[in-house]
C-alpha cells in the first residue's frame, strides 16, 4: 500500500511538472518579436496570404486563447467544436483521431492522442516529424549510456580496489577531464582524430547518418553510431566511475565484508558479490536518470557529426523560425525526462524501501 501510494504520488508531481513545462514553453515561444507567418511566407508575402497563415495558426488570437487552445491539443481529454468548422476549437478528424464522448450542443468531449500542431514550413504534423527522427536519436542515447554504464562501473570498482595507487590516481585523472569536457568538444576532437586522420585504420565517417537510403530502402549504417556514442557517453562514463568508486569504498569497509574475508571467501567473491552488489544501488539510479539527460546532449552531437536524428531537426528548425516543431522537440524531451525521474523514484524505493516510507 505504501509503495503504491508513493508512486501515485510521484504520478501526480509528474503531471503538474510537465504543466509547468508546457507554460514556460509556450510562453517562451509566444513572447519572441518575430512574425512566424512572414517568416513562414517570406518577407515579400501579400497582406492576404499573411492572414490566411496566421489564421490556420490561430496566430490572429490573443495569447491567452492560443495557449488555452494548446492546452487542449495536447490534453487526451479536449474540447471539439464540431458544428463549425471555423471555430479555434475545432479538431480536423482528418489530422486528429478522437473519439467522442459526450456532447453538449456544439461542444463535444472528446479521447484523442496529444497534438503537438503542425509545422510552419511543410504542413506536416510535428508528432509525425518527431516520429520518423527519435529512432537514430534513441540509438545514440542507448548505445552511448550502456557503453558508459559498462566502461563507468568497470574503472570505478577498479579504482576503489587499487585505491591510492597510480591507477587510480590515473582513473581519477581521466574522470575529472571527463567531467570539464562539453560533450560537443569532445566530439570535434574525437571526429577529427578517429573519423580523418585515422579513418583509414578505424574505417568510421567523422559524419554520417544512422540510417541511409539505398537501391533496396532505408539501410542502418551502425559504424556510424560509434563515434558520435562514444563523444556522448565521455561525461556519463567520468560520472558513473566516481560514483562508482565511492560507493565500492563505502562498502569494501562495512562489516559483512570484514566478515566475508574472514570467512575465507575469495577476493572476487567479496568485491563482486557482496561490495558491488550492496554498493549499486545510487550507480543504479543513477544511470538510469543519466539517460534523458544524454538524449538532450545529443543535440549538439548531432550537428557536430551531421547525424540526422531529432537533435539535428529541431536545431534546423529553431533556424527557420519553425516553433511548433521546436516545441514539440522540447516538450518531448521534457517527458523523457519526468517519466526517466519517476522511474527513478519507483527503482530507487524498491532497492530501498527506506524511501517509499519517507516519500
């Protein structure tokens, strides 16, 4: 029962959490001086077609409407007008899929998906966008927090078993470097070295996409997600290994493994078996709260390799002014990251059920 109401709770902050996001964001998008329907039509556009533009955006509307009607796009329990097909509030049933439940003259209540709009400059509906691009994106995210999970956790148990050694001098060395490096500099560096100057040795591309169309369709090129994997997992990998090396210390000196040792166990058994494994639980949160945090730095190691995922798209479009693209990239992005705490929060209580008591 505890643990239940601890992640409804949890459920519950998550939802006024992304409340906020959607008004900060909205309003951070709706304050710019910029006309986004000239913008959309260029700057020699006619008086008319400006109009016609802001009214298919609902951009001739004061702000306060706008973001009430944005509210109920994204909500999967909306408002329809469906008797006029003029009104702000009408769904187009041939961009929105909904599902009436109630209606009440000309306002029906209606189940659909959220509806992040359509973009400025090609019309298309910025879910499906977002859709086609994730793919490459989450295969950067994944690959580079496994690679960093893996790398991390061995160099953080080694260093803590050679603790005031010149390895682990070293291996703190090489995570304080990776720490102070931005993710998109390492990224040029590594691009340089191991995709020109030594790209007859390693056979990568210093750019190139994760997928790649062919006389046979769409072709996944994984060499192309070495690099950019290991750019991104640089500062995860000099996270972990701290963290790591700190909690194997804390654990190599509690008493059950004073009395593992006593007890003749081998040296492997005491570290892995009983130090690592009481010593995994804030590596494990850890890890698991590092991953939306590596997907919003992926961003920048998209552009420096030329890979072609969500990072690269809303880049371009916060160039060409496209807003409803941009935001529907960040409130994305900003749900990874509430459902990657909450699953934080429930991993974390059933490792140590002290916090369900206290949360």
């Amino acid at each position: 029962m505890e643990l239940i109401k601890f992640i409804a709770k949890r459920f519950v902050n998550g939802i006024f959490v992304m409340f906020g996001v959607v008004i900060v964001i909205f309003v951070l998008f709706n304050i710019l001086p910029v006309n986004s329907a000239r913008m959309t039509l260029g700057q020699r556009a006619d008086t008319a077609s400006v109009k016609a533009i802001e009214k298919e955006f609902r951009l001739n509307l004061p702000w306060y409407s706008r973001m009430a009607l944005y509210f109920n796009d994204l909500s999967p329990i909306s408002f329809n007008n469906q008797q006029n097909d003029d009104a702000p509030s009408h769904l187009n049933p041939d961009e929105i899929k909904f599902i009436s439940v109630v209606t009440i003259g000309e306002i029906s209540v209606v189940l659909k998906a959220p509806y992040l709009g359509k973009s400025f400059q090609n019309r298309n509906k910025v879910s499906t966008m977002i859709g086609e691009k994730i793919f490459p994106t989450f295969m950067l995210a994944i690959t580079a927090m496994v690679f960093a999970s893996i790398i991390g956790i061995i160099l953080g148990v080694f260093a803590a078993i050679k603790q005031y050694t010149v390895w682990d001098n070293a291996i703190l060395v090489f995570s304080t470097l990776g720490i102070s490096q931005p993710a998109h500099f390492a990224g040029i560096i590594i691009a340089i070295i191991f995709g020109n100057y030594l790209s007859a040795y390693t056979g990568l591309n210093a750019s190139g996409n994760l997928v790649t169309l062919d006389i046979d369709g769409e072709v996944i090129v994984w060499k192309n997600l070495i690099l950019p994997a290991f750019a991104l997992g640089i500062r995860p990998i000099a996270i972990i290994t701290q963290l790591t090396r700190s909690a194997m210390l804390d654990a190599l000196h509690q008493d059950y493994v004073r009395t593992a040792r006593a007890k003749g166990l081998t040296r492997f058994k005491v570290v892995f078996k009983h130090a690592l494994r009481n010593a995994m639980n804030p590596v494990v949160t850890s890890i698991s709260s590092w991953l939306a945090s590596v997907l919003t730095g992926a961003y920048l190691i998209e552009m420096v390799f030329a890979y072609n995922g969500l990072g690269m798209l809303t880049v371009n479009s916060l160039l060409l002014f496209d807003f409803p693209v941009v935001m529907g990239s960040v409130l994305f992005v900003a749900f990874i990251f509430v459902v990657m705490n909450i699953f934080t929060d429930i991993l974390y209580s059933l490792l140590d059920p002290r916090v369900t008591v206290k949360g």
